[in-house]
C-alpha cells in the first residue's frame, strides 16, 4: 500500500508572520497546505493522505481541509514529531497500527510548503520507491557551492556537476526506513538532516528523482509572491 505523508510542521519564523504557521497563509483564495494536499488526493495510488501538524493546529487543519475538500475520505491528520524524521516515524507508527506493514508499504514523504510538486514528481517516486527502497527529489546545482569549515575562510569549492540541490517528495520502504532509524544511535540521529540520510549512512542507495525548479519550497515572503506568479501563469501542476 502507497501513503502520502506531508509534514506540516513548520512555525512560519522566517515568514515573519506570528499569527498562524505559514502552510495555512493563504494562496491564491486557499491556504497553501490545501494546494499541496489536492496534489496527492487525485492521485488514486494512495490509500491514504496523512498530515502530520503541532498538536495546537490539528483541529484546525482538519477544518480547513473539510472546507475545501468536502470528500476528504483518505484525509487524516495526526500529531507530528519534535523533529522531521520523528514526524515521519509518527506517521510510519500509525500506518503499522491501522493497516500494518509490510515489504510493499511505501511512503511519499512532502513539505507541505511546496504546492507545485508534478504528478510526475509523485508517480516517479513511489516507482522508484517499489524498486529501489528510496528516493530524492533533486535538481543540479547552479551556482557555485561554497564551503567554509570555520565560516571565515573558504576550506574547498566542490565540482558543481556532481552536486544537487535537493527538494521534496522523498520516498521510502516504510519498513525498511523505520528499521534503520530504529538501528541509528543518538548520536547519529542528533546528525540527521533527512529521512535520506538515514540510507545514506547505513549504506543503502537512495534513487535520485529529477525535479522541477518551480516546485519552491514557501519559506520567505518572497516565495509567495512567486507562488502567486506561478499560479497566475498557470504553472501550478
């Protein structure tokens, strides 16, 4: 069975906007977090879409989207993590503790701050997800990565043609990621920065999926405007 798990878990600080968390400012007439779920609702691989939010917003995410998707069905919001690969585990926890899992169980993992994810973003990582165990999201770099051990001082410059910038939708063996993770020491989990990372460190390809430079991640004020431009212009799917 296929899931899709949008992690909305993020306080809007550098969006300096105080009132609400930024997934539910609103795009184009809809909150953002909506655009983001119609994208995986229509597709018909998922069993179900589950939203993973601060425990204060989940009653009022499953407002929201009972407003805007009435055949909701597939829709469940639980509570999220203290961290993103937490969050995950959450969701992970749920799916084993109302469907079970098993070899077959995959998860599109999604920020619910990017709305511009493609169908084929979506269909092409839960295939490669079945195939390969994991996936990313990426796109090459295009400017010049720097790195300063010290923050003072440049330490190398990386050959931009071997380098990525990643996005979302991420895609797991659900099993599989959550026997990892449960195999990790603190330590290591201290060190996380993705789901990715934890195959990464114990050895396990991760497929890399191609990206779309227009999936945008809405983080900083600017993002919406660009947001708007691209729902204005029609590039929205």
């Amino acid at each position: 069975m296929i899931y899709a798990v949008i992690a909305a878990g993020g306080i809007g600080s550098r969006m300096g906007n105080l009132e609400k968390p930024k997934q539910y400012l609103t795009l184009n007439n809809k909150p953002i977090i909506v655009h983001t779920v119609e994208k995986f609702y229509v597709n018909s691989a998922f069993k179900k879409i589950i939203i993973l939010c601060p425990d204060q917003w989940v009653s009022y995410t499953n407002n929201i989207l009972s407003k805007h998707l009435p055949e909701n069905d597939r829709v469940v919001v639980i509570k999220g993590g203290a961290t993103r690969n937490e969050t995950i585990m959450n969701a992970i926890r749920y799916i084993e503790s109302t469907d079970g899992l098993d070899d077959e169980t995959v998860i599109v993992t999604h920020d619910a701050v990017r709305p511009f994810v493609t169908a084929r973003i979506i269909d092409e990582n839960i295939e490669g997800a079945l195939t390969y165990g994991a996936t990313d999201t990426v796109v090459p770099a295009t400017d010049t990565i720097v790195e300063s051990l010290d923050k003072q001082v440049i330490s190398s410059i990386p050959n931009r043609s071997n380098l990525y910038q990643g996005q979302t939708p991420q895609a797991f063996r659900a099993k599989e990621l959550k026997e990892l993770y449960e195999s990790l020491t603190e330590e290591e989990k201290d060190i996380l920065t993705d789901a990715c990372k934890i195959f990464s460190m114990k050895g396990r390809p991760v497929r890399l999926i191609q990206g779309e430079v227009h999936n945008i991640k809405i983080t900083y004020p600017y993002d919406l405007r660009v947001a708007k431009a691209l729902l204005d212009e029609g590039n929205a799917d």
